[in-house]
C-alpha cells in the first residue's frame, strides 16, 4: 500500500510559474521581487501594516524576541505544548523560558495559569521580558484574556502562528494579535515555501530593524561594515516565488482540511472515549492538523496501540507535542499548570495523537486511516 502522509505539501501550478520568472529574470538571490509581493501579500491577507520574510519561522520568533529587548538573564513565558521551536530562540539570546500550561477549551495557553506565573514573577520582583503564545494545531489562543493579562503588566505579546496561518479569533487574523506575529512555511504547514517563514506587525520601523538583522547587519557604507550582530536570514526570491502561488490557494487549503476533519469527526466522532481538539467560539481553527484523544479507561485501547497499529500499515500519525516542561533540554526551567493539580498538556500527551490531514487527502486514503482506528477500538471493546 502507498503511504499515507501525516501533513505533505500540496502545490499546484501557479507556484511553478513564479519560480520560472525568478529563473527567467536571474532573480535567485536571497532578495528579489517575489520576497517584496510576497511581503506584501502577507501583510495584506493578515491586515497587519508589514511583514519581513525569513528564512524559518524560528528567524522570524528569534527576531522578535530581539525587537522586545530580551537579553541575557531574562525570562519570557512560552506555551509548554509545542515544537522546541518556540522556545529556542529564548535560549539563543540567553534568556530563560519559563513555560505555561494549556487549558481543556482549545489546547491553548492557559489564563489561570499565566496568571499564577505572573503573580509569582511579581512577588519574585523579576516580569517576564515577552510572552510567547502558541496557536496550536491551527487553532488561536484565547487573546482577550491573555493580553489583558500582559497588558496589566505591561509585558509584549509575540504570537507563533506558525501553524496557524489562515485562522481567525474574534474575526482578527491569526497572527495579528501580539506585538508581533509569525508564522512558518515549512513543508508540513498549511502553505510552504519549502523551508521560510514570516514576521508580521504593525510597527514597521521594528520589521526594518528585523530585515537589517536578517541581511548580516550590514551598515550603510560602500564597503563591509558591521556595527551590530547579524544573521543570514532572508527568505530566498525563487522561494518567495513558492510562497506566492501557496498563498493565492490558501482558503482553499483551509477549507480542504475542514472537510478533512468532518469526515473523521463523522465516523469517529460519537465513540465513547474518542474526542477531538475541540474549536474555540471565538474563531476559526484551519484544522492543520486532525487531532483527538483516547481514553483507555473507556475504549481499552491506548493512543500508542493506535499509532502502531496505523505505522504498521504504512500510515503517518504522531503523538500530540511532548510539553516542553518534560524535555531533557529544560528540565530546569519552571512550570505553572492550569491547575495546580491539573497538568492539561501532559494528559493531551499521553492520550493524544495527530493524524493525517493533509489538504490533498484522498476519501479512499482517508478511510483506510478510518478503518484502521475503528478496528482497534472495536477489537478492544470487543
């Protein structure tokens, strides 16, 4: 049997016709027309006043903790359940991550339990330097608690929406909510550029000093100067090229994965014991990924049985995000939970898996993924 992938990338032709004329017109430097239209289609898709692209939605987050001042010996608050992504960049200008629970409505960073960090950080004379929110699996947070919060304590927002490009929140795009927002074009996410990613914001002198940092930190002079650090950051122009065409289609993609997820909610979805990532009413979730729960208790079967049963016939599927709190690599780095006997996220990661969601997923592929749950839920009940 083929196999069946977890979130491939889906390209079409339009992509192909701006890599051509970036070929045609010798424009394959890491600059070029495409990164400006590029640029600018973002910015006006999101309705943000500009966006910088970059080589990684890492760049784009490493950026932004750079453009709020984080530095050596600070702390910034991030989501524990996520990809490392998140919090690397807190590690590479020596800062410490101090993570932040999820809570059961949407997966997402928990209020109770930001508050309690903030309370803490307070009475420890110490605020966090940025807080860093994940929308998860394309799904916003909850902004209007969580910048009420910041907002109280005069602390930046940076929004990763790396995998959430195209969801809403209170009809606002994904993204546009923090100071700062980013988001990632890898070859899994919704749209790709093979490899990139993009800032966003609406302080446009910040996103300058970004694209500054991003090309070296070259100083204006007729020969190599460099007063400041920099980085090889920019997003290539053929890539951009990519990135141009993925755009043009995707509420198409969004749409696709939410046809996606209604047909395995439809056959999977009234079984004691199985629930899905559930979405918010404040928004729109993309569904970039397809993700649900199994209770053992109820259906005899775990999330690991599942997922070995699904690789065994050649099908991707993941567990959830290990919380980064669990990580070897910030095994010193503190935690507040929903509540305080209540990790969220570490109950999704036992229970939880991802499977595949790709836009261009066929209903035949689909329902073998389908077949495949049902006989190892029903063998269990049985």
């Amino acid at each position: 049997m083929s196999r069946v992938y977890l979130s491939p990338p889906h390209i079409g032709e339009k992509e192909q016709e701006y890599v051509r004329e970036a070929f045609s017109s010798n424009w394959i430097a890491p600059l070029g027309p495409h990164v400006d239209a590029f640029e600018q289609e973002i910015a006006a898709y999101v309705g943000t006043a500009g966006a910088a692209a970059l080589s990684s939605g890492t760049a784009a987050l490493h950026l932004a903790l750079k453009l709020v001042g984080v530095s050596r010996g600070d702390s910034v608050f991030c989501s524990s359940l996520t990809f490392v992504a998140s919090a690397n960049p807190i590690l590479y200008e020596g800062a410490a991550p101090v993570f932040i629970d999820s809570e059961p409505d949407s997966w997402n960073m928990s209020p109770l339990a930001l508050e309690r960090a903030f309370l803490q950080a307070e009475k420890n004379g110490k605020l966090p330097k940025a807080v860093v929110v994940v929308n998860l699996y394309g799904q916003s947070a909850d902004y209007d608690a969580i910048l009420a919060l910041c907002d109280s304590y005069q602390v930046p927002v940076i929004e990763d929406a790396a995998e959430s490009l195209g969801a809403t929140y209170q009809g606002k795009a994904s993204g546009t909510l923090g100071k700062f927002g980013i988001f990632s074009f890898n070859g899994n996410k919704i749209i790709t550029t093979s490899g990139g990613g993009m800032l966003v914001s609406d302080d446009t002198e910040a996103l300058e000093k970004a694209r500054f940092w991003a090309t070296q930190a070259r100083d204006q002079a007729p020969h190599y100067q460099h007063s400041e650090t920099g980085y090889n950051y920019r997003l290539s122009n053929i890539l951009a090229g990519v990135g141009r065409g993925q755009l043009q289609v995707l509420e198409d993609r969004v749409n696709a994965r939410r046809q996606v997820f209604e047909r395995y909610n439809k056959a999977l979805g009234e079984i004691e014991g199985i629930r899905f990532m559930p979405e918010a009413e404040y928004g729109r979730s993309t569904r970039w990924l397809t993700t649900l729960t199994i209770d053992p208790d109820i259906t005899g079967v775990s999330a690991s049985e599942i997922l070995n049963k699904l690789t065994s016939d050649s099908i991707e599927a993941r567990p959830v995000w290990k919380p980064l709190h669990l990580q070897p690599l910030f095994k010193e780095s503190s935690y507040y939970s929903h509540l305080e006997e209540n990790s969220v996220s570490e109950r999704l990661f036992q229970t939880g898996i991802c499977i595949p969601s790709g836009s261009s997923l066929s209903e035949s592929d689909q329902n073998r993924v389908i077949d495949h749950i049902l006989s190892v839920v029903k063998y269990a009940v049985r």
